[in-house]
C-alpha cells in the first residue's frame, strides 16, 4: 500500500507535494511500523525518475470513537492544517491496488473540479451484495445520482470537501464508528458538491460468503442510510429521477476471484426466520408486503422478486423512522430477508456474465425509483 501510494504520487504528480498518513487506531500487529519504514529507494524499476524529494509521512494514533470515521477525521484534520488540494483514502485490506489508483482518485479533483471521487470497481458478481442489493439501488433513488459503490471505501476528495466534513457535527455519532463511507457520499451528494467516478479496475480484497457473518455489518450500513434519510429529508423528496455520474479512467475486462456461496443454508436462513420472526414482521411490514413474503417464501422454485424486495426496505426505513420498536431490534430481523433476496439473486444471475449482472442490477435501482412514491406515502403517515 505505502510502495503504491509513493510510486503513484512520483509518477503522476512529480511536481506536487505528498503526504502519506496513517491514521492508527492502536494496532498491535506492527503497522505504524511497517508504514515508518517502508520506501521506494530505486524508482528504476517503475521507469520513474527521482521520486523520493517531495514524498512525506504522518504516523499518528487516533482519538475519540473507536472506528473507521475517526480514523478519517484525524485525515480530515490532518489535510485542512496542511491546505491540501486533493487527499485520497484506501482501505487497508486491498491487494489489488496499483499506483494508477492514485491518479485516478485525486486526478478529477485537480484537474477535473470535482469535489468527490467515488470508486468504480468490477467485483465478483456474489461479492459486495449489501451495496448490489441495498445501498446502490436507495443511493439513486433516493439522491438521483447512479453512484455505483458509494461504500467503496476508496474515495477521493478536494480540500473544500475535507473541511465541510469537519464541520459536521457526527464525530460522537455511529458515524464515526461504521458509517463514514455512505457518509462521505451521501453528504457530499445531499449537498451539491461535483461528484464523480473513476474505474480502478478489481477490487480485491478479504471477500466473504455473502451468507456468513454479516449481521453487525448489514445493521450498521443500514442504519446509516435510514439515519442520513432524516438528516436529508427535504433533498430526497425534491429528487424524482435518477442520473449517471461521469466515470473517469480506462474500462477494461479483469480476472476476478471467486466468491463460494452456500445457497441452501441461506435459503433456510430465510426461512427460519419469516418462520420465527412473525409477529415482529407484521409491526414492520405493511400488511400487503408481509402477504406478499409470505407467498414469495412459499414459492417454488424459490424467487423474491424486485418489487417485494423494494417494499420490504422502504417499510424497514418508515419503521426505523418511526421507532416502532428498539431500533437495533428491528434491524436485526432484516438479515434474514436480506439472505432471502441475496440468494434469489444468486440463483438467478448463476450463468450470467458481469454485464449481465450489471444490467440485473439496473433494473433493481429501476424498481426502487418506479417505487419511490410509496416510499414518500408511507413515510409522512404517523403511526
């Protein structure tokens, strides 16, 4: 990571100043120090010339809320004190990351004006099923931007952007513990700044059967989205239609590794909890969506279809809104109709190519449009 930051930096802004900081929540598997010592001495190899003058590093803990959002507020704190123009963000776990990345993440900010660069990258048709099923059809709905990964969690931004981010008072928040990336997104498109995309290629990274261990994760990212709806009602409401977001850097075909998913244990998943789960699902449900799941779970073959999958996440939102009971709770009972509609897709999309899959994915958003006013009904009812 620290090789392609540098390397990136050299060969595509030789002329500007870099700062490379690592942001350490108190890490004991010896990243400070590996970050200390890592350097390009010889650019050679790369057929970069010099490189090493202008490149410098800021290793330093953290403090407030343990989390992903205050790791990035000390960036954000750390980039305002310096006046930087551009700052970009990598996750740490990447494996798939090359010096280009670097370009194509801060280069639509110097140059291009953008304010905010998200990431466009190709995955693994069963990887990255919260964003595919969830956060990217509520995201263009919602705001109208066709934003296609707006939890990439590789981001881009301009200096103007870092310091408005400081100005939000969420630093004490869930936000600053999980919710940082559909944060950085959503703020950033609520509130008029130029956004844009730029394709980096695979994202490989640690992948995980969409199936396992995904509970915590799909609560808080949701979570985040419902909390952001009520922060941003005004703007979503005034939004009606959906548009694409310019997508910067070279489209090409890559190799990507395979995602195992286990088909009958979330299916059974599903289920089980429609099965258990009853009486709290007839509190969050309206009563036309829960006789739609009931005979969507008694179907055979087994298929959740995309208009069931987009009322039952606009219900969730209106009773999270409407604290029909413990927040946690309630969105703990959507894992297992999360799993539902994860495995209809999978078994649909099982011989389909990315493009295919693509435009699958396509018709979901279109769904969560053409059911926006629904949305927008349920929502100003009080229970």
């Amino acid at each position: 990571m620290v090789r392609a930051a540098q390397a990136g930096a050299a060969k595509y802004f030789p002329e500007l100043k870099t700062v490379l900081v690592n942001s350490d929540g108190g890490s004991t598997d010896t990243t400070r120090e590996i970050v200390e010592k890592t350097l390009i001495d010889d650019f050679q190899p790369l057929l970069i010339q010099g490189g090493r003058d202008l490149f410098s590093k800021i290793v330093t803990p953290y403090y407030g809320i343990p989390g992903k959002g205050s790791a990035f507020r000390t960036v954000f704190e750390i980039a305002r004190q310096l006046g930087v123009k551009a700052c970009a963000v990598v996750d740490s776990d990447l494996r798939s990351i090359t010096p280009e990345w670097i370009d194509l993440l801060l280069r639509p900010v110097l140059d291009g004006g953008f304010d905010f660069v998200n990431p466009y990258y190709l995955r693994h048709k069963y990887d990255g099923t919260i964003t595919n099923s969830i956060v990217y059809p509520m995201t263009s709905a919602l705001y109208g931007k066709r934003i296609r990964q707006p939890i990439g969690g590789d981001f881009g931004f301009s200096g103007r952007m870092a310091e408005f981010y400081l100005s939000k008072d969420v630093w004490d928040t869930d936000v600053a513990r999980f919710g940082i990336d559909i944060w950085m997104t959503t703020t950033a498109v609520a509130n008029s700044f130029r956004v844009c995309q730029s394709f980096l290629g695979a994202k490989i990274h640690a992948a995980k059967d969409p199936g396992s261990d995904l509970s915590a994760m799909l609560t808080q990212v949701v979570s985040s989205v419902f909390l952001l709806m009520e922060e941003y009602e005004d703007t979503w409401k005034k939004t009606s239609t959906s548009t694409p977001v310019p997508i910067f850097g070279f489209q090409f075909a890559v190799g990507l590794e395979p995602v195992n998913v286990n088909t009958d244990r979330m299916l059974q998943m599903f289920l089980t909890g429609i099965k258990e789960l009853e009486e709290i699902l007839v509190k969050i449900l309206d009563p036309e969506t829960f006789e739609m799941l009931s005979r969507c779970s008694a179907s055979d073959p087994y298929h959740m279809d995309d208009e069931l999958w987009a009322r039952i996440i606009y219900d969730y939102a209106v009773a999270w809104r409407h604290k029909v009971m413990n927040r946690d709770h309630i969105m703990k009972t959507l894992t297992p109709l999360y799993l539902g509609k994860v495995v209809s897709l999978v078994i649909e999309m099982a011989h389909s190519n990315s493009a295919e899959v693509e435009s699958r994915l396509e018709s979901l958003c279109g769904v969560f449009e053409k059911l926006k006013p629904y949305l927008m009904d349920r929502w100003k009812q009080e229970r």
